[in-house]
C-alpha cells in the first residue's frame, strides 16, 4: 500500500514491513511448491495449475510490495489493494494449500494439530461467510472512511499492520466463499452466495464515495483520485465475478458427484430387487 498524502511509498523505497513480506511470500510459495514435489515423488496426483495458481498469488504479494504499479499516488495504492486483498487471495485459495499439507504430512504430531485446528471451533466461526465479509469489506470501511489511512503515511509500523490484515482478511473471505479445503463447517451455497453479493456491493459503494469524497485527513489530485476509485470499482467487480465462478463451478461438481451417488444407489436397488436385470447392470 501506499502512502495517504500522495506520497508514493515506493519512491522512498520498500521499508521493513515490505521485506518481510517479500522474504515471507517467497519461503512460502517454496514451502507449497517442495509439499507438492513430495506428494509426486510419493506417487499422488497433484494438478500442476495450483503451482501456477499458488505462485501466481505469491508473485502478486511480492509485486504490491516493492514493485511499481502506473498511475498517481491514489491510483497506484488502489492496484496494490486489489493485489493483495483480492486477486492474491483468491488465488492463493484456489491453490488448495491446506489440503496439501494435510496429504503431504505424514502421519504424526504435526498432522494431527493441523487437522485439529482445521476442525476447531474458532475456526469454525472464522470461516462463518458473514463474519470474514465484515473482516475484510467492514475493515476496508474502516481504513478509507476514518483518518487510519492518512495515518499509514506517518506511521511505517500502522502501514505494515494495516497491509498484513488486507492480506488476512482477503484471504480468509476467499478462503471461506471458495470452500475448497477442509474445514469444521462448510457453509452452504446459499449462505456463501448471498454473502459474495453484499460483499460486493459493499465493496462498491465504498468505491462510490471515495470517487467522490478522498480519506479524511488525505489531499490527491482529482483525476488520481477517481482513476483510482475506477479502478477500485471495476477490478472488485472482476475478481467477485471470479469468486462467483469458483462457487458455481463447485457448485455444480457437488450436484454432479449427488447425482451419480442417488444413480449407484438407484441401480444397485433395482439390481437387487430383479437379478434378471443384473447381465445389463453388469457392462
């Protein structure tokens, strides 16, 4: 992220907090990668897009931490939000990375915690759609209705805090929307759905007034300020788009994995009840 007065945070160079995410993303992204290299070499089957996918997501860290993006001051803090909070998130979520650790693991202690923290009650009610909604959209009101984000300009420790909970809470909402990995509570397509819609129109209208409105505390330029504000409103748009694609693509494997159960069941009933009929239930 960037500062709150117009000054861009990476014409003074990346400070701690960016390190640490640069050197935290990389040793990561080489965890997952050396997690899905042993589930291989063990002989499982690991599809090579969630590499792609897991990588993609730490590149994109990296990137809104020391890279530089186009565009004003305002507009420039706007693409590493949606990078780190959206787009980063989501594919990091679509990497599965909790269920490839709890395959690559072998059974032990370490295997064990994990699955217990999976199936925890706290977990539990992190993962509740509603709750991770108001962590991450909630907290964004926060940051850009309030003077927190005219303070991250002043503060370096603020602009690391506030940065490393967008990721948290970006990861966690698509983390719970998606629900790809395993977890105490996998909340249902009607719940997920309709949170992934007031989430973004949420995210929308906070675009809204800051289009017309900058943070209290803040003075950008106004063409700075509405790029940004577009580029808030459009890119939201394109990765909810994306979340809502994933929910319906596992919505509709789950309805055809239903299926074929109620056919094996349905054929294996009538096989029983007429053995003449068991020569072609046989092909």
């Amino acid at each position: 992220m960037t500062g709150s007065h117009g000054q861009h945070g990476a014409a003074m160079g990346p400070g701690a907090g960016e390190l640490i995410a640069v050197v935290g993303a990389g040793l990561v992204a080489c965890g997952y990668l050396l997690a899905a290299r042993r589930l291989r070499r063990r002989g499982d089957t690991w599809s090579p897009w969630r590499d792609v996918a897991f990588g993609a997501g730490a590149a994109g860290v990296v990137w809104a931490a020391v890279g530089p993006l186009p565009g004003g001051p305002f507009t420039a803090h706007m693409g590493r939000h949606l990078l780190v909070g959206m787009a980063a998130p989501l594919l990091l979520v679509l990497a599965r990375p909790l269920t490839l650790a709890l395959r690559s693991l072998s059974p032990g202690t370490a295997r064990r915690w994990l699955l217990a923290l999976a199936h925890s009650r706290p977990a539990g009610w992190l993962v509740f759609p509603p709750l991770a909604a108001l962590l991450d959209v909630g907290g964004l009101w926060v940051l850009y209705r309030t003077r927190l984000f005219a303070g991250m300009g002043h503060e370096p420790w603020l602009h690391a805090l506030v940065h490393a909970h967008v990721l948290a809470a970006g990861l966690l909402f698509a983390f719970t929307v998606c629900r790809l990995d395993p977890v105490r509570h996998r909340w249902g397509l009607a719940v997920r759905g309709t949170t992934l819609l007031a989430a973004g129109a949420a995210h929308a209208a906070l675009a809204k007034t800051l289009y017309a409105t900058a943070p209290p505390g803040t003075s950008f330029a106004a063409g700075d300020l509405h790029a940004g504000s577009q580029l808030m409103y459009y890119g939201g748009d394109l990765v909810e788009a994306a979340l809502a694609a994933v929910v319906a693509a596992s919505w509709y494997r789950a309805a055809g994995r239903r299926q074929r159960r109620r056919a094996s069941a349905d054929w294996a009933y009538r096989g029983c009840a007429r053995p003449a009929d068991s020569g072609f239930l046989g092909r």
